[in-house]
C-alpha cells in the first residue's frame, strides 16, 4: 500500500507526478544529520508552493514498494508531462524502476538530499539517472525545487 495518499494541486498544465522512494516517509524522524530536519509533508508544502509559482499542477505520491513505483511511473504515460523522482535506495538497485521510466517515455528529472557521489561507494552509481533528463543530488529539500524547475524548463524546450 502506498503509505501517503496522493495529494494534487488545482488543475493546469504542465502536469507533473511527483514520486517519493522507499523510506522518506521517515524523514525528519530519524537520520536528521544525513537527511535534515524537514519532513516529507514540509518538503511536499514546498514543491506545491514553488508549483503554484510556476503555473504547474502537481501529484505527489509516495510509495516503498517497488512495484507500486514502476506501476506509478507506467501510469504517467498520457496523464503526466512530466516526472519528478527520488527512488532513494531503488536508484542503486533498481533496473525495473529503470526500464519504466525509460518506456514510459514521460521526462523525468532524479532528485537526491544528500549528494550521493560524496557517500558510499554503493550510493554513487545510479541505475535510474541515465534515463532521466537530468539529475540534481545534494542540495536537501532544495533539490526537489530545482529538479522541478528544470524539469520545467526542459518541458517548455519541447
Ligand atoms: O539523498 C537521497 O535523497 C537518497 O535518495 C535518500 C535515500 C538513499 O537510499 C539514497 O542513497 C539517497 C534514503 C531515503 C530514506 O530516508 C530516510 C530518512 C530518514 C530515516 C531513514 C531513511
């Protein structure tokens, strides 16, 4: 089950899935000095904020379950026009989460708190960036705000 129900923002284009890896749910409850303070609901408030200042509407979903995610990201195709990502630990395991976005065909843009090429050696190789847009790694909740105004931007270009 998906432990956060989706949340949307009011209807307009672009459309963006938001989508949120295994275990963020548990940010700012543990892990505070890796992660930060802020929790996923705090970091959701804030890519609504920075959505609303865009013009884009946004859906954000979050699930620990791989398949949940691959179902999500399938679901994009025709729905979204675009996909902001942290598969979190997925992104180092995953070729399913990888084969999806890639099929899917929606731009997707990868997005990390900490910067995972300053980390461990299993952290710093990403099976999901290369079929991604973009990445953006190491900036805490700012990395979400960046990767979707890149996102953004990349979707306008087309
Ligand atoms: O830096 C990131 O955003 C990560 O995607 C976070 C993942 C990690 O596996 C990736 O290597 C990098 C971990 C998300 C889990 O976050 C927690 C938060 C609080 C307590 C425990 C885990």
């Amino acid at each position: 089950m998906m432990s956060n129900r989706k949340r949307e923002t009011s209807k307009k284009e672009p459309r963006i899935l938001v989508i949120h890896g295994p275990n963020l749910n548990l940010l700012g409850k543990r892990e505070p000095k890796v992660y930060g303070k802020t929790s996923l609901s705090k970091i959701n408030q804030l890519i609504e904020k920075e959505a609303d200042r865009l013009g884009i509407q946004v859906t954000i979903a979050q699930s620990n379950h791989e398949g949940e995610l691959v179902d999500l990201i399938g679901s994009a195709k025709g729905s979204y026009h675009g996909i902001l990502i942290n598969p979190a630990a997925y992104t180092h395991t995953s070729v399913a989460l990888r084969d999806a976005l890639a099929a899917c065909g929606v731009p997707a843009v990868e997005v990390h708190l900490s910067n995972i090429y300053a980390r461990e050696e299993f952290r710093q190789h990403s099976l999901t960036a290369p079929a991604c847009v973009g990445q953006v790694s190491g900036f805490g909740e700012a990395s979400y705000i960046l990767g979707l105004q890149g996102l953004f931007r990349a979707l306008k270009k087309r």
